[in-house]
C-alpha cells in the first residue's frame, strides 16, 4: 500500500516537473525576439551563408549586449535554402506557420527570394534580401526589400567598359537561373544599338559537361566573353573546360560571383589574369569595428567584407524595426519605407522600388589572383 501510495507521489512531482518546464520554456520564448534567416549553408554559394551567419551573429552579440530587444533576447533561426527555390519557399512556410516568424532576412540566390515573394502577403510577413540581385526584384511586393544593388547596374556597367575595348563579337555563356540569366538580358539591353555582335548560349545548374558550348563559342571566334555563372562549384565548370579547350579570348569578362569568390581567383590565377568585372561595394567607414570583431570571434578576416557588414546591417535594422514598430510585417514595412539608417555598410534607405538607394557597382581587374578596384 505504501509503495502504491510513493509510486504515485513520484508520478505527481514527474507531471509537475514536466508541465513546469514547459511553462518555463513558453515563457523563455515569450522573452525572445526571432527574426528567420534563409541562407545558403551549403552548395555553391556557402561562401555566402557562411560570411552572413557570422556576420548576423556578431550583431545579435551586440544588440543583446546593450539589453536585447525592448529587454527581450535576440535570436535568428538560420536555415540553409541551398540556392533551391523550393527549398527556401518550404522552409518559409515551415517558419512562418509552425514557428510564427514573420520577419526575415534572406542571403543570396535571386530565384529563392521570388520564389517567396508571392506569399508575403498572406503570410503577414516581410523579407529583407542581400545578395538578391535580379531586377525582377524591383517594386516586386511592399514586403519586399533589397539591401544590395540590383545586378542590372552590374551589367550597366560591364557594357560601358566593353564599348570601350573595341569588341565586335561578344560571347555569353550563362546559367538558366534568375540571376545569371538576367545579367545576360541586361547585358544585352545596354549593348542594343550598338556594332557589337552578340552570341550567346546557356546551361543547366546540374551540368557538368558544357563543353559544346564553349566549343560552339570558340568556333565563333568571339573577341571577348562575359563568363556568368550562378554559383562557385559552375564557376569552376566553366574555368575548367574552357582552359581544357585552350579557349582564351583576348578579354575575359566575370560577373561578381566569380569575382568575389577567393577560390577561383586563386585556382584559376593565370587564367583569369586581367580578366574584368565588378562588384557592389558599400561605404565600408564605419566597418572597421565590425571586422575586428569579426576576426576576434572567427580567427579569420571577413573573406567578403560588402557581404558581412550589409548582413550586420539587415538583421541590426530589422531588429531597429521591430523594436520600434513592434514585430509585425507591417510596422516593420512602414519603417524601412521611411528610414534613413546610419549603417556599418554607409546610410540605408530605399527607394519607391524597395531598392537600397545610392547602391552602385563598382569596376575590377584581376591581378596576381586578387580583384583590384580599377580607380
């Protein structure tokens, strides 16, 4: 009887115990702000999602450090998208309606960002993009917006300098994604008009043989070539082949993937010599203490220096939002509509598009296998 009578006794504080540690850690979460972080952690393009975890982790330091959110804790919930459209649009739902996370940053991978796009609305929530570069991008919805320039100005660019080098036929190889694909569109909107013959052909995100292609191209005798791959693994696909096939044409042309990637520049030196390209590159003034961070925390300098201070920037805004409008998708829009923010990246704010205003591309050359800004 007595033993019946302990094992219930026992029974009872197990209960309690469990039902007050679920009560302990509702009200933990109550106490936390969480802002949702689709980035590319794996693929072809981690050298983003790396660079952007560290960076959003240094500012969740910081804000926490000064007392949180509205004395609430900061947290990001980091989740790996892999550059796959579908992935990311799960994943969002996943956050959005299990874990009810209305407000996100996202790193990288246009199509990812459009593919999330069309749910903001009825999710009652907002995304802020970095590295989201396709001007399909612009206006695309009121909860939308881009802390990057739009890589129409890259290719602006890219066809101001080619104008310059006497080319009479261009040759494109390009991926079959939003990005890719739509600096190869721009890139053919600024050169309309104009003597230059343009040839282009394309590939698919899982080929691994695009040597009839490139062949193709080197038959053409093209002058020079714009090289636009969507991540660093088709990057070095291409690199590869084209030096297999002794296919060199007097001026190489890289878009910014290539160009910000340590990796390719440094496998592939002699080849991408003097090869031209450009890049976004925000006012890095005020960076400086955010890089020394940086290297304390990691035991590394920041590899992409435009990348980590615009990430510090879009979760240290986000949370400046929330903590001022409250956390909610359209307090939050209304402030990034009007904001004028002193950033790390230089001062933040967006245009009637949900652009960053004032963000330009920068031009480059490949030197010894280091990009070096052309003055």
């Amino acid at each position: 009887m007595i033993k019946t009578r302990n094992k219930w006794i026992i029974g009872i504080v197990v209960v309690l115990l469990i039902i007050g540690l679920i009560v302990y850690a509702n009200n933990q979460k109550k106490e936390e702000i969480t802002i949702g972080a689709l980035y590319p952690l794996s693929g072809g393009l981690a050298q983003y999602g790396e660079v952007a975890q560290k960076s959003a982790e240094i500012a969740v330091d910081d804000i926490n450090s000064v007392g949180g959110n509205n004395g609430k804790k900061l947290v990001v919930d980091y989740q790996d998208h892999q550059c796959n459209s579908q992935t990311a649009l799960s994943l969002f739902k996943q956050m959005n309606s299990v874990k009810k996370i209305s407000i996100f940053s996202s790193a990288a991978c246009s199509g990812t960002a459009l593919a999330i796009i069309p749910v903001l609305n009825d999710s009652e929530s907002l995304l802020l993009g970095t590295i989201t570069t396709t001007p399909k991008l612009s206006g695309s919805s009121p909860y939308f917006f881009r802390n990057w320039a739009s890589d129409d100005k890259e290719a602006k660019i890219v066809a101001e300098e080619i104008k310059k080098k006497n080319i009479s036929k261009l040759g494109i190889i390009y991926e079959e994604t939003d990005y890719a694909k739509g600096l190869k569109l721009s890139l053919e909107k600024y050169l309309n008009n104009t003597n230059i013959k343009i040839i282009s052909d394309s590939f698919t995100s899982d080929s691994k043989d695009i040597r009839t292609q490139l062949s193709k191209l080197k038959s053409d005798d093209v002058d020079a070539i714009f090289l636009s791959p969507q991540t660093v693994t088709t990057g070095d696909i291409i690199l590869k082949q084209m030096e297999e096939l002794s296919f060199q044409p007097n001026i190489i042309f890289i878009n910014d993937n290539i160009l910000k990637s340590w990796t390719l520049l440094q496998t592939h030196t002699a080849f991408l010599e003097n090869s031209i390209g450009t890049d976004y590159v925000p006012n890095m003034d005020k960076a400086q203490e955010f890089l020394k961070k940086y290297k304390e925390k990691y035991g590394i300098d920041c590899p992409q220096p435009n990348v980590g201070a615009s990430i510090y920037d879009a979760i240290s805004l986000l949370a400046q939002a929330i903590k001022e409008k409250g956390n909610n998708a359209e307090g939050v829009r209304y402030y990034l509509s009007s904001v004028n923010y002193p950033g790390i990246s230089g001062n933040i704010s967006f245009d009637s598009n949900n652009d960053r205003n004032n963000a330009e591309y920068t031009l480059f050359v490949v030197k010894g296998g280091k990009a070096v800004q052309i003055k």
